[in-house]
C-alpha cells in the first residue's frame, strides 16, 4: 500500500487527493474508487459497487453535498482507522 496515496489513519491529505478507499482494501480486499455516498447522517466519502456502500472512508460528515465534494476533490478530510 502506497503512503502517498495513503495519509496515516486519523490525518488529512493535501497534497495529493486519495482516490480509492483504503478501508475497503484492507478490509474487503477491494480497491474501489472513493465518491460521495449519502446516509441518514449526511454525505461522506465512501466507497460502493453494485450492491451498495463497501466503506465509509471519511470521519467527516457533510451536510451539504458541495461540501463533501469539494472534500473529495481537494483531499481535505480525515481518513478513519477502521470500520
């Protein structure tokens, strides 16, 4: 697993935008690419494939889906240290 994509868990990453889940591969095995999933708490950063959400990635949620966005697109927010 490669550090540069890969902030350490609990950081925030700017420099260089994550794009698959970090979760979803160590856990599931699975390297799929991070979105903006919405739950009854808000948006966050997660991960999905055709039967539903894999991970949810970010501590953050978004209240607003610009938000969460513009998270995702700039690499500010908090990756979780598990599950």
């Amino acid at each position: 697993m490669s550090t540069r994509n890969h902030p350490p868990p609990g950081t925030t990453c700017q420099e260089t935008p994550i794009t698959t889940g970090r979760l979803a591969k160590t856990f599931a095995d699975r390297s799929l690419p991070l979105q903006v999933l919405r739950s009854g708490r808000g948006y966050y950063l997660g991960t999905s494939d055709q039967d539903g959400p894999v991970s949810r990635e970010s501590v953050e949620y978004f209240s607003q889906l610009p938000d969460a966005q513009h998270a995702l697109d700039t690499g500010n927010w908090t990756q979780r240290e598990a599950p």
